[in-house]
C-alpha cells in the first residue's frame, strides 16, 4: 500500500455503521491518559441541536491508541446536514437516545483529559446532551488540538482537522464520521505529544493532565430528562430543522473562501482569541450564504468561545473585509460575487455600506495604478525584491515625523499596497525610521520580516511592481459531464501547497469538492498530474 493510500484510506472505505454499542470498557493492558472525542451533530448550535454519533479513543501518555468506542444516538427530529456528516435518518432510527446511553459513555471519560479539535465545540454538544438527560456534569479539563496547532504547527493558513493532519502528516480516514476524526486527532495529539524533545511543551497540554485526575462524576442523573434544554429558546424548539440529504449549490466565493487564510483575517483586524470562532464560521459559509437556522445557531456558538460582542464585531468585519480583497485580486469583482459579500455582511450584521465601500476603494486604487503606468525596475537596481501591488506593509516609528508617515501611508494605500497595523508571517516589510523599538520591531525580528527606511521605502513604491501572478494553472481536458468527486478520502501530503489551494484548483476546473475542507485521492492525483503536465510545457516567451 502506497504512502497516499495508507495516509488517507484509498478512497474506498466506508463509513462505519456499526450497531450502536453500550458496554463497559473492557480490561486494558496499557493505561489510558486521553480520551480523544469527536461529535456528528444536526446543527451547530449547542442549544438547539443534537448529537447524532459519538467516538472515544484513548491514548496512553506516548498518544499511542489503548481502545476505542462509538455509536450513533436518534436525534428525537431531523438529522439536518447529510452531506456533511453522511448520516441518513434510516441510520438512526434504531439508534438509542443520549439518556438511555449516558452512563455508558462516563467510564470512557472520568478521570481523563479530553482531547478534541475545536474541544470547545465538541464539550459544549457533550455537556448538552448529558443535561438533557438529567446529569449534572462535572468540570471537563480539555485540550484542544485546534489550539495546539499553533504552538505546534505555526505556519498552516488554515487550522481544520484536514489541514493540521495534512501537515503533521497523520493519516484521516472517513473524514467527518465521528471515529475517522477522532482517531485523527489522537494522531494529531500523538504527533504533538512526539514533538516535546524538539518543540517546547505546549503548558495547556502539560496542565490538563493534572487537571482532570480530580474530577469526579456524578454515579447516574439526579433528575428526570428535559426534552429540551432549560435555557433554549422558546424559538429553537418550535422552529422548523433544516435537513439537506443533497448538497447546497457552491456559492461564488468558494475559491476565495478556499484560499483565504486565518492570518489574513487576523491582519484585517480580528481578535487573536476569536480565531477558533473565525474558522467554524469559515465552515458554514463555504456550504452558501448563512440561513437564518445557521445564524442563530452561530449566535449561540458565541457563548461557547467567550466573544464580546465588540469581538464578534471585529471578528465579522475582518473576515468581509479579507474576503472582499480575495475576491478583488483579480482586479473585477462579478455580480455575483457583489451580491455575496453584501449577502454575508448582512448576515454578519454589518453595515450595508462596508461592502460597496471596499468594492469602490478597490477600483479608485485599481485606476491610480493604471495612471501609474507601472514600468520595469531599472536596469542599475539594488535594492533586492521590488514591492508589488497587493503586498502588506506596516509602520511604526516616524516620532517628530508623523506628516511623512501619514503621506507615505496615504500614497501606499493608493497604490494598492495594503497597510496593516500588526506584523504577521505575510506583511513584506516593515518601514521604521528607528525612532521607536516597540513590538512591530520586536515581532518582525522575531519573523525575519525585512525591514526598511523610509528613504529606501520611498524608492520601493516609486518603482513598484505589478501584483505577484500566480503561474497558469492547467485545466483538465472538457468533458461533457462535470466530474463528481467521491467524499471517501481527503488528501495527501505528498504535494507541497495547502488542502485549501488544491480545493480551488478543483472548483476552478470543473470538480465539485467535499465541504469542510475535504478532498478525494482522485481530485489529489488529478491536481499533482496537472502539475506535472505544466512543467513539461515550454516556458513561453
């Protein structure tokens, strides 16, 4: 078995199906130190929706597997989005409710740190569920692997369970089934777990250990199941529950929304602690425009990650605005792609004016370029890689010359190189005049960024360059049908670029793709055959 088909299970496993399971767990020879847990839900609200299939695997102090255990639960209602999670209702007619199997999911538990990627998501639905059926539940010390990626895998634009699995090259097979993720992420807590000789300990992941030795669990409920939770809104209960057995026409920002990078929404203006929210919501929108279900359950995820609302806010405007750029980069925003962004600011609650707003600084910079008359660098340059439209840069210092700085800013900004407030891993330069170290100087020592003088930076706009074009993607040969992608297996990391870059290569040739960031092998191998195609052909002149 090749590399890919042992990384991402050939492309032909099926999902498991298992009758639902409430034994106790069975003697182990090793101890476990982690119960990895992942939840298929109806929906994404806590409040609202239900569980719809439960795994735990735990892992012995090295990360290694010690047992595992899963089964689907009956929702008591629709099943909601099966193209996402595969669940059908027939799946689970016979399943058993939460309550009748909560006390055979403790045992797998008490006692151990839980593990889950986006731990807050999946505890919220676990807390939920085990109050619905009348338990009170204990303090569950959690990490969360989501988190983790970014002591451990610093460098992803996106933090999904598929594109932190595709770095640490641990294998996800039947993805989006709560034991296929589950063991994913044991895997993802296995490669974190091997990393402390080279990487310093993460102290979340050393603190829960001790955390959850004292929690104590309750021996069984201490009241009667509520059929809905104390707290849900009236609204919740009574509103229709969306079910999707087929999946949603892709929206016209998929390949932006495929491309667009955390730190992108993070240099806009987003709250570091809100990226978690950021990224779930990224999920939804890459299934359309939010419906209203969807909004109301996001407002409710919003307790979930402790967001402020001034937070929410900036969390909302940063991700627009990052999106709007995505969609700009090829200098034309379509009709569709308009209506979009104003339907997503909408739906976010932003103002009907942030949209067009963007949309017209856009193209006022886009004519400025053009009366620019943008030329080649000249022959005699020395002062290493030229400044390109589109790049980020950011300023600090300039005490005693604040009118320089507000001009150099005012003609970058017009010029179509974008000004940030904060030094990331994108930001090309940083221009200070030595006057203040604070900590953009701190943090662009820290990533290598280049920095420049306001004299030389002065020579870089005046000469600056036309934006980076990535290099022509081939596309497949037409066919008279579109090529339907099997959902079975994502990806592999044989290839260098992103899941996320692969994903619009396959929408912008034709393919229809998994939601959630999920590929197939066939859609892999077609994206790396392409590849190999384009550097067999002539360089043009």
């Amino acid at each position: 078995m090749g590399w890919l088909d042992w990384l991402f299970g050939g492309g032909n496993a099926k999902k498991e199906t298992a009758a639902p399971r409430v034994a106790s767990p069975p003697p182990l020879s090793r101890t476990p130190y982690f119960a990895i847990i992942d939840v298929e839900t109806t929906g994404l609200s806590p409040k609202r929706d239900r569980v719809l299939e439960l795994a735990v695997v735990r892992a012995d102090q090295d990360g290694n597997v010690v047992d595992e255990w899963s089964t689907r639960f009956n929702p008591e209602g629709p099943v909601g989005a099966t193209h996402i999670h595969g669940i059908t209702q027939a799946d689970v007619a016979r399943a058993p409710l939460f309550r009748d199997a909560a006390a055979s999911v403790v045992p797998y538990i008490a006692g151990l740190p839980i593990a889950a990627h986006n731990a807050r998501f999946d505890l919220a639905f676990l807390r939920a569920e085990f109050r619905r059926a009348g338990w009170d539940v204990p303090w569950l010390p959690a990490y969360c692997t989501l988190d983790g990626s970014h002591h451990y895998l610093p460098n992803l634009d996106r933090r999904r369970l598929v594109d932190c699995c595709w770095s640490a090259r641990v294998p996800l097979n039947d993805a989006h089934s709560a034991l296929g993720d589950a063991r994913a992420t044991a895997g993802l807590l296995r490669h974190y777990l091997q990393a402390q000789g080279r990487v310093r300990p993460h102290p979340a992941l050393i603190s829960v250990q001790t955390d959850a030795r004292g929690v104590v669990w309750p021996a069984g409920p201490s009241r009667a199941p509520f059929a809905s939770l104390p707290d849900e809104p009236a609204s919740a209960r009574s509103r229709p529950i969306r079910v999707t057995t087929a999946k949603p026409k892709q929206p016209a920002l998929i390949a932006q929304l495929s491309r667009l990078s955390l730190v992108e929404v993070l240099d806009e203006g987003a709250p570091v602690g809100s990226l978690t929210y950021v990224e779930t919501l990224l999920d939804a929108l890459e299934d359309g425009v939010i419906s209203e279900g969807e909004a109301a359950a996001l407002q409710d995820l919003l307790e979930v990650y402790e967001l402020s609302d001034t937070d929410v806010a900036e969390a909302h405007q940063a991700l627009v605005r990052a999106l709007a750029h995505k969609a700009l980069d090829d200098g034309h925003v379509s009709r569709d792609e308009r209506a979009e962004l104003e339907s997503i600011a909408s739906s976010l609650r932003l103002s009907g004016e942030l949209v067009p707003k963007l949309i017209a600084e856009a193209e006022s910079a886009r004519a400025i370029r053009l009366s620019a008359k943008l030329g080649p660098l000249p022959a005699d340059w020395a002062l290493g890689e030229p400044l390109h439209v589109g790049d980020k840069v950011v300023f600090t210092g300039f005490d005693g010359r604040e009118r320089e700085r507000t001009r150099l800013e005012h003609r970058t900004q017009e010029l179509g190189v974008r000004v940030l407030g904060t030094v990331s891993s994108r930001t090309a330069m940083l221009v200070s005049d030595g006057s203040f170290a604070g900590s953009k100087l701190a943090r662009a020592h820290q990533l290598g960024t280049r920095i420049v003088d306001p004299e030389t930076y002065a020579t870089l706009l005046k000469h600056l360059q036309p934006a980076k074009i990535a290099a022509p993607k081939p596309r497949r040969a037409a066919t008279a049908t579109t090529t339907v992608i099997a959902e079975s297996a994502p990806v592999t990391a044989r290839t260098p670029v992103s899941p996320g870059e692969i994903r619009a290569w396959g929408i912008e040739n034709g393919y229809t793709v998994g939601v959630r960031g999920r590929l197939s092998t066939e859609l892999v191998q077609a994206y790396e055959l392409a590849q190999l195609e384009a550097q067999k052909e002539p360089a043009g002149p």
